[in-house]
DNA sequence: TTAGGGTTAG
C-alpha cells in the first residue's frame, strides 16, 4: 500500500474508528453494518476492517460490500471487491455475485462475463442471481438480443431455474425494445410452468406487480392502449393490485400522448383505490401540459404538489423549465433554473441540456455557450445529449461552421457515431446551403459503417431538394427501399414539396399514387402548396380526385384550406 | 428485478 493510500485510510478512519471501538467489536459486525447509513461510514468500516488481524470474516466483508451495493454506489462497492481480493479475503459465490451485479449495473457487463469466468475457474456454480444479473446489464445496455440467446440457454441447458426477477428481467428487456408480443409470450410460458404438476424449484414462479408494471408500461409506449387495459384487468384477475408504478405509468403514457384528461381521471382513479401520487406521478402530469402549451395549467400543478406534501425535485423543476423553453418564454425558464438552486437542488445534465437548447432557441448562443461553461465548471458532464442539442443550436443559428468545427474536434469518438449527429449536421448544412458538406457527410457516415435511417435520407433529399438537386433527390428516392430503408411519410412529403417548389411535376401523380397505396396522407403545409399550384393552374385537375384522397380528415373543415375549388 | 425530465427530418 502506498503512502497515499494509507495516510488517506487513516484521515477517513478517524471519526468512525472511535464510535465502532466504543460500541462494538468486529464478532458483532452485523450490527455495525446495520448502522451505516451512508457511503463514507461504509468506506471508513470497509478500511477499519481490513487493517484489523486477523482480518474479518468474509461474511462480514460480504454484508459491507451488499451494503453498498444496495445504496447503488456500485462503482466504489466493485472496489471495495477488488480490495477483499488484494486482502486475500477468500471471494465466495455471494461475493463474487456482487460483484457481478455492480458490474452489471454499470454498463460494464463485460467484466460481469469475466467475472463469471472466474466462477467457473474456482467451482463455484453460478446461480440464478448471477444469471438475472447478468441479463439485466445486456438489457441495460441495449443488447437484447445477446439477452434473449442467453435466457434461452439457462433454460435449454438448465443452468439455472430460472426465477421471477430472471422472467421479469427479461420481459423488462423485450417490452423496452416494443418486442411486445414475445413480453407477452414470456408471462404465458410463466403462467404455463406454474401449471406443471411438478416444479423443480421450491417456489413457483408466479408474475408479480413488477412483471404486469413491465408489461403495461411496454404496452402503452408503444400505444397499445387495448392490449395495455386487458393486462390491467388480467392482473386484476390474478389478484394483483396496481400499485403507485403502475399507474403512473399509464399516467405518463396518456401525457405522452397530450390526453391529460385522461391522465388525471387515472390519477382520481388511484386516490380512490387508496393509492398516492407521488412527485413522478406529478412530474408526468406537468410534462402532459408542458407538451400541449398549456403552461398556466402545468405552473398550477407545479404549486400544487407542495400543498400535497410533496417536494418538487429536480426532475419537476427541469420538466417545467423545459416548458417554458418550449414554449419560448426564456425569461420563466431562467427563473425556474434559479429558483431550483436557491431550493438547493443542483442541476443535472439534463436540466443544463434543456436550459442550453432553450437559450439556442431564441438565438442567444452566447449565453448557451456560457451556460456549457458553468455545466463543466460545476463538474456535469456533457453527453451525447448535450452534444446533439449544441450542433443543433449552432445550426440553427446560422453558426454552421462552429457545429462543423466541433464535431471534427470530437474527431472519431462515440460521440461521432451516432446517427442521430449525422443527421443534425447533414440537416443544418443543406438549410445553410452547404449540400456539398451535407452530401461529404452522409458519404462520411456509409464509410464509417453506420447505416443511415430515415431522417438521414430525408434531411439529404431535402437539402438536394432545395438547391433544386432533383435528380439527386429522386436516386437518394429510390435508393431507400433497396438499403432496407423504406421512405415514410416525410420522405413523401419532402419530395412533394421540393417538386412543386421547383415546378417539377412529371413524379407528382405517381407520388400521390404511391402516399394513397400506403395509407399516407398530406400535412397542412405540403397541402396549402398543392392548393397554391392549383389555384394557380399549374397543375392538371385531373390530379384532384386523388389529392381528395390524400386530404387527411381533421383538415378538411380547416378554414384556410377550404376556398381552393 | 418495475416508473419520471433534455438531441435529429416534414
């Protein structure tokens, strides 16, 4: 051990090491640990104990170590592990499980693998801990389908039975990805095996509030509202009741959605079942009303939720501050940040990414730019996030140049290998004028081996569009559907418009054709520009029937529309 | 083992 490192253990042992001698010796360290309420008790416990002799049993050392664990300081629990092993703590199956699992939750499922490795170098048969550990971390890093081959390889091989936190892991995972179908098909497999005269494991493996919660949730975010409302009544069925998750999640589907009616008759509904909102529930409401503009109505829930004993967090603060922004009224948004810090509650990335685009939004770069200063100087750490929300605001600021020079500082991180970046940047440069850097970028980003999606090839069209790049516009076209990437609406729409804009009307019908086949329809500002080359008898009437077609119901009694015939 | 806020096309 290192001068620093001791003389560090000896400046954090100070305080605690007193108490601890007073009260306690190390045979009753259950007790100790049972007292620690925070990380630094922890550590300062953690160092006292490796310097006693002979060192503490591992059980002890365990109990620590699940300790911190479960204050989700995974980071200094994983070295805490790492400690017990230089200490030559003999590491079990329980705390090499932590171990895992501290790995597991920090994006660093890698290792959790590596871990399991040594489980099967030093005979200790994994278990089932272990194994929903692991599953959770693939799902958390979006790897689900190395999820799934694993989940069906502890069953095929019977490497573990597996419990309701594997079942519920994994349907966390499918219903995160919309596979709602197989979510669904899990929790019949559970309900089958439950069924089975014989159950190998002592328990059944029965779905719980945690299993329907993944469910619903899954359900409504991808709107599936008919699905979502017979879980709920099949869950009722089991004798389950919805807790205060449940239901703020079908709170937050409906704000997600705009309908906050609906949201708050959900909301009645919990009160009246006993059940109380809480600042989430709250928090979702707010953003419901943010979404719809409706800023008076989200600033009154906003003072309500301290008159229901609630305390607005972070969260609360940056949903309405992201309000404001939306609805470009800076000054409150400003006042909101403020606000949050003379309460005590530091911002997040988040609300420092919000903040920023908000100030890009009414052209006040210089203040975004400073705003990214103090995010640093107060040790928030700009994300991938932020980063879009910064090329974006420059663009949109005329400031191209400075987006471009940033991202070409950023270099070839992963930061750069989003698509969502090349799209930004793609975007800003063709409404900047600059298609010929939109057009080195997106051959770019196919030479880096990223696959372009949709909004790729529609803000590339559109910036061939607008330099009257039809022919170009028309290849990038037809080139979708043969790289998998079928146009969608915009895609369309886009087209449409870049076409009448540059009298270019040899591929209209065919288009308005090919939006009517798919089920697409016409948006307000494409229609008012078919309505102008119409009423200006640039374009054949033969053509109307089928733009009849494309007229989509709720525009029809619009009043600005209706005087084209 | 479950829930909430910020990024890209029209």
């Amino acid at each position: 051990m290192n001068l620093a490192n001791s003389l560090l253990i000896k400046f954090r042992g100070n305080f605690i090491t007193k108490s601890f001698l007073l009260h306690s010796n190390f045979s009753t360290n259950r007790s100790m640990v049972d007292k620690i309420t925070n990380l630094n008790d922890a550590l300062n416990l953690f160092d006292e104990m490796s310097h006693t002799r002979p060192l503490p049993s591992i059980v002890q050392f365990t109990q620590l170590l699940h300790l911190v664990t479960k204050m989700k300081h995974f980071s200094s629990s994983l070295h805490l592990f790492n400690q017990m092993c230089s200490l030559g703590v003999p590491v079990d199956k329980y705390s090499i499980s932590i171990a895992i699992k501290c790995c597991c939750q920090l994006y660093r499922t890698k290792d959790g693998f590596a871990l399991l490795g040594c489980c099967f170098r030093r005979a200790i048969p994994p278990n089932v801990y272990i194994f929903s550990a692991l599953l959770d971390g693939l799902v958390l890093e979006d790897r689900i389908l190395e999820a799934e081959i694993l989940f069906k390889k502890l069953i095929k091989q019977n490497l573990c039975e597996p419990s309701v936190v594997t079942y519920n892991t994994m349907i966390k995972g499918l219903c995160k990805f919309g596979y709602n179908v197989t979510a669904v098909a899990l929790l019949r497999l559970m309900e089958q095996k439950n069924c089975q005269p014989k159950m190998v494991s002592d328990k059944g493996i029965l779905p719980n509030v945690i299993t329907y919660n993944s469910l619903i949730c899954g359900l409504c975010k991808f709107g599936r509202w008919d699905e979502a409302s017979k879980m709920l009544k099949q869950m009722e069925d089991d004798n389950i009741s919805p807790n205060v998750k449940t239901f703020t999640a079908l709170v937050d589907a409906f704000c997600k959605e705009g309908k906050v009616k609906e949201a708050e008759a959900v909301i009645n509904i919990m009160i009246e079942r006993g059940k109380v909102p809480n600042i989430v529930t709250y928090n979702s409401l707010i953003d419901g009303y943010c979404l719809r503009g409706e800023m008076i109505k989200a600033r009154e829930i906003f003072d309500s939720i301290t008159l229901r004993g609630l305390v607005p967090d972070v969260v609360t603060y940056s949903s309405l501050l992201n309000g404001y922004c939306k609805n470009l009224n800076i000054e409150k948004a400003e006042e909101m940040f403020h606000e949050m810090t003379v309460k005590g509650l530091k911002p997040d990335v988040v609300t420092y990414s919000t903040m920023i685009q908000g100030f890009f939004q009414v052209g006040r770069c210089v203040a975004a730019r400073r705003l990214v200063d103090e995010m640093h100087a107060q040790g928030q750490i700009p994300d991938q996030c932020t980063y879009g929300i910064v090329l974006d605001g420059l663009c949109n600021n005329h400031l191209v140049e400075d987006a471009l020079s940033l991202f070409y500082l950023v270099g070839n991180s992963k930061l750069n290998s989003d698509i969502a970046v090349y799209n930004i940047l793609i975007d800003g440069a063709g409404k900047n004028g600059k298609v010929e850097v939109a057009r080195i970028l997106f051959q770019g980003l196919i030479d880096k081996g990223l696959q372009p999606d949709v909004r790729t090839y529609n803000v590339m069209i559109s910036g061939f569009c607008r330099e009257g790049q039809l022919g170009e516009a028309k290849l990038l076209f037809l080139k979708m559907e043969e790289s998998g990437c079928p146009p969608n609406d915009v895609t369309y729409r886009v087209l449409l418009q870049g076409y009448l804009k540059n009298r270019h009307y040899d591929d209209v019908e065919m288009l308005l054709q090919e939006m009517d086949d798919r089920g697409y329809s016409l948006d307000a500002s494409t229609l008012s520009l078919f309505i102008d080359h119409i009423a200006a008898g640039l374009l054949d009437r033969s053509m109307l029937k089928l733009f009849g077609k494309l007229v989509p119901k709720e525009l029809l009694n619009d009043p600005s529309l209706c005087d084209w015939e």
